[in-house]
C-alpha cells in the first residue's frame, strides 16, 4: 500500500512550476538592480545634505549605501507580490534622486 500511495503523489506536479521560477528571477533582479538604483540614490543625498566636508560627504555616503542595498533586496523577497518589490523601491529611488537633484546646489558646498 505505501508503494502505491508513493507512485501516486510523485506523478503529481511540483506547485508553481516555472510560474515561481518566474517570480524568483524577477525579485532577484529586482534585489540587485532596483537595489543599486535605491542605494544610489540615496548616497546621492546623502553627499549633499550630510554636514561633512566634501570628501567626507561622499565617503560616508557611499558606505551608507550598502545597508540601503541590502534592505533592498531583502525587502525585494519579502514583498506580497512581484509588483511591489519592483515599485516600492524605483519610486523610493526616483524621489530620493529628485531630492537630491533639488539639492545639487547644496552639494557643491566646501
């Protein structure tokens, strides 16, 4: 009997299939490129409004940015649906690269 019930369930397709592959591939690539985008970005606005000098502005920026990349990408595998771990974190990166255009200005400080 259990060689039975053994031929039976392993006849039976794995759950998702290429559909989860799909969306595997699609967070991943989210993580990494939508991550890069956020975490540049942000190091971005942060060598403009941080209250360094130039050189230390950037600097800290830059090591800053490598926490954002990961929160990225863990928010990516952690997000209800494909849709959102690509929006939150491009329209999180669109407006931190707006404010930090609007603060251009700043950024060029000694």
């Amino acid at each position: 009997m259990t060689t039975q019930v053994a031929t039976q369930t392993s006849k039976k397709r794995p759950a998702g299939g290429w559909r989860h592959a799909g969306q595997v591939l699609v967070r991943t690539l989210a993580a990494v490129f939508c991550g890069y985008l956020l975490a540049h970005a942000f190091s971005a606005l942060a060598a403009s409004v941080l209250p360094f000098a130039r050189p230390d502005r950037v600097v800290a920026g830059a090591l800053l940015a490598f926490p954002v990349w990961c929160a990225a990408a863990v928010y990516a595998f952690g997000a209800r649906d494909w849709k959102r771990a690509v929006g939150v974190p491009l329209l999180l990166a669109l407006a931190l690269l707006g404010l930090a255009g609007l603060l251009a200005e700043q950024a060029l400080r000694p």
